[in-house]
C-alpha cells in the first residue's frame, strides 16, 4: 500500500467509512513513513492562537501551511506534530491556557492569544 506514494493510498484510506484526512494522514505518515503532515485540534488551536492562520482555517489550509513552508520529510513532519501535540497538551489547552513557561510564548501576538479558540 505505502509503496505506492501518498495520492493512491491516501485515497484509498478516505474512501473508507470512519476514516477523515486526519486519521488518513497519521497512517500514512506513522504507519508508512510518507511525508504528510497531520492536523489535529492541538494544531488549529496553537496557529489560531498565536494570529498565524485564521480560526476558520480548513484542514487542508492548515496542512498546506506546513507542507509549503517545510521540507518534503516524513521525519521532521512526525517530529513537528509531536512538539505541537506536546505544547497543546501542556500549555495551549482548550481551557485554562497556560502561556507563562510555554515554548511558543514569545511568538504570541502583542496582545495575547488571539480568540475565539
């Protein structure tokens, strides 16, 4: 399956009942070893907050963000989104965000994070 790129397996994954382009995505990229990055809530919360993309923002707005502005690499995709997972988990909750200590504090934007979130 993964021997055949992304585009036709990743196709494949979608077609079946259940799976969206997040889940898609993660296979394909922890399963396979292809370059796909995977959005998830942590991804759209932390880019939303700090003015970087729009709360609107789709999944594949967001996926292009980091696929435009990074290397085509499967490693460095998998180590992104496990860094933006950790500062989701710890820091930039969906309540009771804790900005003091974060790792992405300083990028904030003069005001703050940036609502509705």
């Amino acid at each position: 399956m993964f021997s055949r790129g992304l585009a036709s397996p990743r196709k494949d994954l979608l077609a079946i009942s259940g799976f969206g382009p997040e889940t898609a995505d993660a296979i394909l990229l922890y399963a396979g070893g292809l370059p796909t990055f995977v959005v998830d809530t942590y991804t759209h919360r932390i880019l939303v907050r700090h003015g970087w993309l729009d709360y609107d923002a789709t999944y594949h707005e967001i996926k292009d963000y980091f696929e435009s502005a990074l290397p085509s690499d499967a490693a460095l995709y998998n180590e992104y989104h496990a860094l933006l997972v950790r500062v989701g988990k710890d820091y930039c909750r969906r309540t009771g965000p804790k900005c003091e200590g974060c790792p992405l504090a300083d990028m904030l934007p003069p005001g703050g994070i940036v609502m509705p979130v």
